[in-house]
C-alpha cells in the first residue's frame, strides 16, 4: 500500500512538473526537462508495478520495493537538512515505514512466491 502511494506522488509530482513545463517555467534545457519528465513517470510505473507484484505475493518485489525506499531516503535526507521539512518527511517517514513492514516476519512469509513452473508440454 505505501509502494501504491508513492508511486501515485511520483505521479502527481510529474504531472506538476509537466504543467510547469508546458506554462512556459524557465528551464535550462528544454530537453533536459522532458527526460526528467520522463524519468518521474517511468518511476512511478516501475513502482506500480512493483505494488502489484508484491501485492500478488511475488519474492522479487520486496527487493525491488527495498531499493526504491533507499532511492527515497537518498533524496528524503538533503531535502530535509537542506530546510523543507515537511518535503522531507513526507518522503522520509513512508520510506521508513516501508522498509520496516519489508522486513516484518508476515510480509517475508506471504511474499515468497517465486512464479508459476513452466508448462510441461
């Protein structure tokens, strides 16, 4: 569920900054701009689908969930001591609470799914 929302910020995140960029914000490199665009919605569709996999129980996800919260944290840390706190908890506090729940006994034994075997002919 933390995994769903934060990719619904990273959405909403790109969806400002979108419109940011097409109201004319100054930027400097038009281009530069798009791929981060770009970078903010592949993200937020690499952690959607990291939620439904873990979700569905898939092992590989809490590994993938793991790096996303450290990514966060990377950028969660500066923006806090750099004086936005409440940006910075936004991001800092989800983060933590993700890798904890990761790391919680239930959610290790319900996520060990490894996928289904291949068909034998």
């Amino acid at each position: 569920m933390i995994v769903a929302a934060e990719a619904t910020a990273l959405l909403v995140a790109a969806g400002w900054y979108g419109y940011q960029l097409l109201n004319g914000s100054p930027v400097l490199s038009f281009w530069g701009a798009v791929f981060t665009l770009g970078l903010l919605l592949a993200f937020a569709a690499w952690l959607y689908a990291v939620a439904v996999f873990l979700y569905r129980g898939y092992r590989w996800t809490r590994a993938a969930a793991l790096v996303a919260q450290l990514f966060v944290l990377t950028i969660g840390f500066p923006t806090l001591s750099g004086g936005l706190v409440v940006a910075g908890l936004a991001m800092l506090l989800p983060a933590v609470a993700a890798i904890v729940l990761l790391f919680h006994s239930k959610v290790i034994s319900y996520a060990s799914r490894t996928g289904s075997a291949p068909p034998a002919l």
